[in-house]
C-alpha cells in the first residue's frame, strides 16, 4: 500500500461495534422507557447477557475501557451485591423466563471477583434465566491475578470460554503500558485452564504500542500460536488521550508512525494465516474448526459491543456500570460513575443512564454497516429490500465511496459493494459512508488505521 494513502486514509472513524455509535446514545433514553422495551419483548426471543465488572488492581496506560482502581475487595464485594440486585430488578421487569444462549463478563478485570463469588452471580443468572445446553459462558482473563484454585472455581462455576489478555510479550513494551506480564505467566494460566476443562479460548493482542517494532508484533505472534487459542484478536492501539487521561503516560514519541503501525499489521496477519488462522473482519483471526470460522462462510457472523461474535440472539442485556445492551427498539447504557449507579439499584430502578431508540433508518444503515464490517461487501438492492427501500436511497453514498473506489479500496458496481483484500484494514471507512451521524463526533474516534 502506498505512504500516500496510508495517510490519506488514516483518519477518526469509529469501530463500529454499534451503529449508532456509543458518542450518540443521550438521557432521552430512561429506565421507564427501557422497562418498557423490556415488557415488550417476546417471551420466545432468545437473549444474551452481558456483564461489566468494573475494576483493577492497576491502571493499564494503554486502556481505553471505564474502570476502577481498588486496593481493597470491599467496593468489590459491594458492586456485586448491586449487581444482583440489578438481574432481579431486569428478570422482574421481562414478560416471562427468557432464554439465554450467552454470557459474557468483561471489564475492568472481570477476574478481580473472588473465586466463590463466580459461583453466586453465575447461580443467580440460572435462577433468573434458562440457560441453554451449548450455552457459552465467556471471561475476559488477566492472567496477572490467577491462581490453579482460583481458574478451577471459575471452571466449577459454569465458566467454558476465556478470552485471554496479553497485549504483548516483550519486556519493553509491558514496562511501556504498565502491564508487567512474562510469557510464562500466560502459558500457565493456559494450561491451568486446558487441565480444568476450559479449553476453549481467545487471545487479545495489539499493534502499534509504545516501542513495539514489527520483529517484536511477529514474535508475539509465534508465541500466542503455540499455546493454540481457538481466536486471536489483533487490536490497533487507539492513542485518545483527550478521553483517557491514562494514556498521558504514554510518550507520544514512543508510539510507531502509521507506515510503521501498517507493517506490523499486514505482517501479523500474513503470519496468523500462514499458521493455518482464518481472518475473519477486520482483526479476527480463527482455527478454521472454530464456530466463528464457520459462521463467517455461513453469513452469520454478527458484530456487537465484544467485537465480532457468533451470538446470533436478537437481544442483549447489559448488566452493570456502564454495560450496554441492545434491545429490538434500540440500545441501552447503564449509568457510571459506580456511585450513581449503587444509589439508582437501592432505589429499586433499573440503572439507565442513556441510549439511543434505533429508526427505520438507523435500522437499514447498522444492516449495511455490519454486513459490511463481518463480510466485507453488501449488496445494497438486497438490504434494500428488506428494508423497503431501493438502491437510488444510498445515491449519496455513492459519491462518497468513489474516491475509495478510486484507490483500490473497495470496488462499488451500482449495488453491490466490495472491499478489496488491500483495502480490508480501511474496511471501517467503507462502512463510515452510511453513517449519517459521523459528522456530529469524529474526533471522538480512534485513527482507522
């Protein structure tokens, strides 16, 4: 790819786990009407069920996530009991007993709960939803604060999927992001977890950090692949200061140049395929046996706010500070700080702070932008028909696309879209053409490249 599209290119546009994007969600959205959105589903509609735990024992200065540093477990133990109280209030609130076909914690460090204390919120889900039998119960791992009894009661728990955290293996670049994480450590955790039966996993790794160079990103590469995790997750560092205030420690000096953060992606990728991983989107890679592998040759594969996913369920429900859900009407994002959060659950009230009621409209553009971010090209007369609409609505976008089309990026033929391979790390400017909110926040996104 040439320099001068690499910089061309490399602009603020946002991931599109969601669309409407996050930066757009506002009060309008309150715990009545989501308790309403709530009583209106279909008591056949399969849900999914996301938590967020919101602490750490440190500050990692590369995260962009919202979290707490705490030194003690008392707020701990004190967030999980609103935490319950909150699945009630949400059960109580739903029509009948749903189904649940996911679960899915994350953070913050998810593994900062204490190992008894998996097996009460996992016990009071199952009290307040049938959990199916493929189930999928899914943690973000630190590695950092495990232990083998620790690993075994989350197992004894429910817990059959882990999603590793690793960033990087080189010493340099751990000391750089405040992570301090030997490879050792890691490969422990992962046979601690193969020997009490989690054997499914993921890998988190990164690109474009302080001080990494392309020989450090293949090496981390290599080592992640010999402890074979089903998914490998290769992130772009998104350096937003201006928003996280943690990333200030981050000399900006230390961080690769875009032509530099481009070789370590293509180079990364190139390696995950040569070592038999199948790219899936934009930074997923998976074992071509594993579910997500199948579900992108099947056309199923869906992208929601944990990234690319095989959750086919048409609702999700955040429990938690900050955690966001997605209902049919539209999305949900719990209130922080953890405070405002405690008082609204004692009050009795469900603990929205914000969101967004989706339009036809938002409907019809988060269909293109996702088939677009999970495949990679949308036939636009296709969607257009579900949605009762034809190609001549997306006139405008055609302007837009040309100078893509123009540069090898993505190939446009009236109505079906395509990205090109070279064009599939700016995948996300492609589907920034549909969206008609883009204008209102783009510098709050991170760089597309």
């Amino acid at each position: 790819m040439r320099a001068d599209l690499l910089n061309k290119y490399d602009l603020r546009v946002p991931r599109y786990t969601s669309y409407p994007t996050a930066p757009h969600f506002s009060d309008a959205v309150t715990d009545e009407l989501y308790g309403d959105w709530l009583k209106a589903l279909d008591p056949t509609t399969p849900l999914s069920l996301y938590s967020h735990i919101p602490f750490c024992d440190e500050m990692c200065w590369f995260c962009g996530c919202y979290t707490k540093i705490v030194k003690r477990y008392e707020p701990v133990s004190e967030y999980l009991d609103h935490l319950l109280a909150e699945i009630d209030l949400v059960a109580s609130t739903l029509p009948a007993r749903f189904r649940a076909r996911h679960m899915h914690f994350g953070g913050g460090s998810p593994t900062m709960l204490a190992g008894g204390d998996w097996r009460r919120i996992i016990d009071r889900l199952r009290q307040r939803f049938t959990f199916t039998d493929d189930a999928e119960v899914a943690v973000e791992m630190d590695p950092r604060t495990a232990t083998e009894d620790y690993v075994r009661q989350m197992a004894e728990a429910g817990v059959n999927r882990a999603s590793v955290g690793v960033q990087d293996f080189d010493p340099e670049v751990q000391k750089a992001i405040h992570r301090i994480q030997p490879y050792e450590m890691t490969r422990q955790v992962v046979e601690w977890m193969a020997g009490h039966g989690i054997t499914s996993f993921n890998m988190d790794l990164m690109y474009g950090l302080p001080f990494q160079t392309t020989d450090k990103v293949l090496f981390m590469v290599d080592k992640a692949v010999e402890m074979q995790p089903r998914r490998i997750a290769l992130f772009g560092y998104a350096h937003v200061p201006w928003m996280k205030a943690n990333q200030k420690m981050i000399p900006e000096d230390s961080l690769p140049t875009t032509e530099q953060r481009w070789e370590q992606f293509t180079r990364a990728s190139d390696r995950l395929r040569e070592l038999g991983y199948v790219k899936v989107g934009l930074d997923h890679f998976a074992h071509p046996e594993d579910s997500m592998a199948t579900a992108l040759q099947d056309g199923t594969l869906h992208r929601n706010f944990q990234g690319y996913t095989t959750d086919k369920a048409p609702a999700m429900i955040g429990i938690g500070a900050s955690a966001i859900g997605q209902l049919p009407n539209g999305y949900v994002q719990n209130l922080l700080p953890l405070r405002d959060y405690g008082r609204r659950i004692e009050d009795g009230r469900l603990a929205t702070g914000k969101g967004i009621a989706l339009s036809a409209e938002d409907r019809l553009r988060s269909d293109v932008i996702e088939r677009v971010m999970c495949t990679l090209e949308v036939d636009l007369a296709e969607v257009g028909r579900t949605h009762g609409v034809d190609t001549s609505h997306f006139d405008g976008e055609a302007a837009k696309l040309a100078p893509l089309v123009e540069d090898g990026i993505c190939t446009f033929d009236g109505s079906r879209i395509a990205v090109t391979e070279d064009g599939r790390p700016f995948v996300r400017l492609v589907a920034a053409a549909f969206d008609a909110y883009l204008d209102q926040g783009q510098k709050r996104h991170s760089k597309a490249v």
